[in-house]
C-alpha cells in the first residue's frame, strides 16, 4: 500500500535533555518528552486524527506517523510548526523555545503484525536530518502528490546530499521562522557580498540564528497569501534583529497590505495605503495616501513603506517622495516581500547585518528574490485582480 511517512525531531533535544538531567532530575526529561508528544496531539487534532490510528512509533523527541495521503501529512506539520510557534510566543528565554524538523516521504510500506516497514521510513528521516528548524522537508512524490494551492508553498526542487553521500531531490517550505534575541556574531559576518550571498557562506551560531531572515529564491509561480504571512514574520525578524521599529507602516499595494496586517500582530503602529498611478514611461505618481487621523500633530520619526514586489523602483520612489513631503525628517526604509535581482542597484551597508541593504539610497529589508527579468514579471499574485 502508498503511505506517507512524517517524521519529525526536536532541534536541540541532547542538550535540552542533559541539561534539565544534570540541573533537575530524570522527571524533568520526561516532562520534556511528554511536551513533544503534546505538540504531535495538537497537530493531529488539527487534521482530526487519533494517535492510535496514525503514530507508529516515538523515542523522546521525535515520533513516526503513517498517514493516508500527502495533503493530509502536509496539513500536520505546518500544524505542529504552529503549535510551537504559539508555544515559544509565551517564552522569554531561548532555552524554552521548541522548534521541530520535519521530513515527509511517500511511498509503498507493508504491514505485518502491526509493524509498518518500508523505503518511505528510511527516507523521512533522511528528509528530517538534512532540514532547519521550523522547515518542513518533502520528498518529490509527495510534492507531485499535493495539490497545486500547496505545491505552491514549497520552493524547490533542491539536490541535497546526505551525510553518506546520497543525492535526494528534495522541496522545502519554511513553516515557521526561528528568531532569537540579537547576537554580536552578526558583526562578524563577512559583509564582502550581497545579502542573498552571504547565507550559504557563513557557518556556526550566526547561521543557525539567523539562516531564516537572508533573502531566499523565489521558486513558486505564484505569489500566495501564506508567502505573505512568512514575509511579515521574516520582515518581524528583521526590525527585531535592527533594534529599529516603525512609527508607521505604508502599503504600496495589495499584497504589502496584507503583509502590513499580519505585521500588525506584532507592531501596534497605524497602516496607511498609497495609491499609486499608471507608469508614466519609467515614473509613478501617489495619487492617495490614507495618512492616519492627526498626522500633522503627530512625530513621525520612522516609516516602513511595504512593497510585495520591487521591480523597477517606480511605485517605491513615488511613494517616499510623498512621505518626504509629509514627515521630511523622518527615516523611511522599505520592506520587500519579492524582489527582482538587480544586482548593480542594490548594495550591503557597512555598519548593518548583511541581509540589510540599500536600493537606489532607500535601506531596504528583502525577504525573497528571483532572477527572472522584472520587464516579464511572470510571478503572479493571487491577491490582486
């Protein structure tokens, strides 16, 4: 029979568990266990599965499931992924916050007295090990096995060789974002590239802090609401990891809008609208900006104008000449969900994390890229008309 195989680990488990061993005693290990298996109940609650029905095997921090189909195993991770992210939101310390790897494969496995076995195993662990905390790792079959909305979701295909040497192609979706508090290694990172660069160069506890918030690729055809939701935590991630908040937030369309209402979550500032108009050759107009009530009263210090895809530049001018007219003294930078790669335009600030840089003069916070020609622009959004 075709199952699919979930298999998931606890980032960080050794350490976790000998530290609350050596400091406590064996109890608390097992209170770390059962809160593993806790966060596994919440996701098969979500997809509406019983534990006896699906978990074929646990060990402390990790734990087998044998689903019927991939939709079904896609829905549970990113469940899993979201119960610990609502988990670590309630924890100050790192040391308290619970990330997950997740491996998903699809394939034949039998059943002989209530043992499962198969290829499939071998494969989701293989998947499990080769992720980052709050990704969740699928196999070709499985991808191909989705449906288009949640292929979608996951960037890829990617060759990834394990540790013995196997080649796996493989698609990745980032379900949740790992932030921690700033670190000073951000300014040991070598600043000699592009922010898009520097991530797969740099090693150790820099990367693993702060892999999620460099700009990645863009491989979906479509630009979708759940990218946005990532975009407004990476771009959360980001103004944490700068120590620098926005008294303002400006959507330049209607993906930034979107954007700016997941932001809202975690940034009790106003959201204003900028209507933009048609090019004019190279250049844009705003022709309606939704200031907020009392604007001319109120200290306007600094401006974050959301875009969902930076092209050619035009809207984002336009709309920081507006602000320039309204708050002259104010900080305006930009917060790109897409950007089409330019690379004579952009470059790395000295003084800055590498993943913060600056596009015709404005600083700039990018969250994906691509390399496709912005003139065709053929990544569509399914929030605009």
């Amino acid at each position: 029979m075709t199952r699919t195989i979930v298999e998931l680990d606890l980032v960080g488990y050794s350490q976790v568990a000998r530290q609350l061993q050596e400091h406590l005693d064996s109890a608390a290990v097992r209170r770390l266990n059962r809160q593993v298996q806790e966060f596994v109940d919440t996701g098969l609650d979500r997809v509406r599965l019983k534990r006896k029905d699906v978990v074929v095997n646990t060990a402390g921090d990790n734990a087998v499931r044998l689903l019927a189909d991939a939709e079904l195993a896609h829905h549970f991770a990113v469940a899993v992924h979201r119960a610990t992210e609502a988990h670590n939101a309630t924890r100050t310390l790192p040391s308290a916050h619970r990330w997950f790897r997740i491996g998903i494969a699809t394939g034949k496995v039998s059943k002989r007295h209530g043992r499962a076995a198969g290829l499939p195993f071998i494969d989701a662990v293989r998947l499990e090990t080769l992720g980052d905390g709050g990704h969740v790792l699928i196999d070709d079959t499985t991808y191909r096995a989705l449906p288009d909305d949640l292929r979608s979701l996951y960037a890829g295909p990617q060759r990834v060789t394990d540790s013995k040497g196997q080649v796996h192609l493989i698609w990745r979706l980032v379900a949740v974002v790992v932030l921690d508090e700033y670190d000073e290694c951000l300014q040991k990172v070598d600043r000699g590239c592009l922010a898009w660069g520097v991530h797969s160069s740099i090693r150790g506890p820099q990367r693993r802090r702060d892999e999620g918030l460099f700009p990645r690729t863009f491989e979906a055809a479509t630009m979708s609401p759940f990218h946005l939701h990532v975009a407004a935590r990476r771009l959360w991630g980001m103004l944490r990891r700068t120590r620098w908040m926005p008294d303002l937030l400006v959507a330049a369309n209607e993906g930034a809008l979107l954007t700016g209402a997941h932001l809202l979550e975690h940034l009790p500032v106003p959201l204003c609208t900028a209507a933009t108009s048609p090019y004019r050759g190279s250049l844009r107009d705003v022709g309606y900006l939704s200031t907020p009530l009392g604007a001319d009263s109120r200290r306007v210090e600094r401006v974050l104008v959301l875009d969902a895809k930076l092209k050619r530049g035009a809207s984002l001018r336009a709309v920081r000449g507006k602000l320039a007219e309204l708050f002259p003294e104010a900080d305006v930078r930009s917060g790109i969900v897409l950007a089409y790669h330019d690379q004579a335009r952009f470059s790395v600030l000295d003084d800055e994390p590498p993943w913060l840089v600056t596009f015709d003069g404005t600083k700039c916070y990018v969250v994906f890229y691509t390399d496709w020609d912005p003139r065709e622009d053929p990544i569509k959004e399914t929030v605009r008309p």
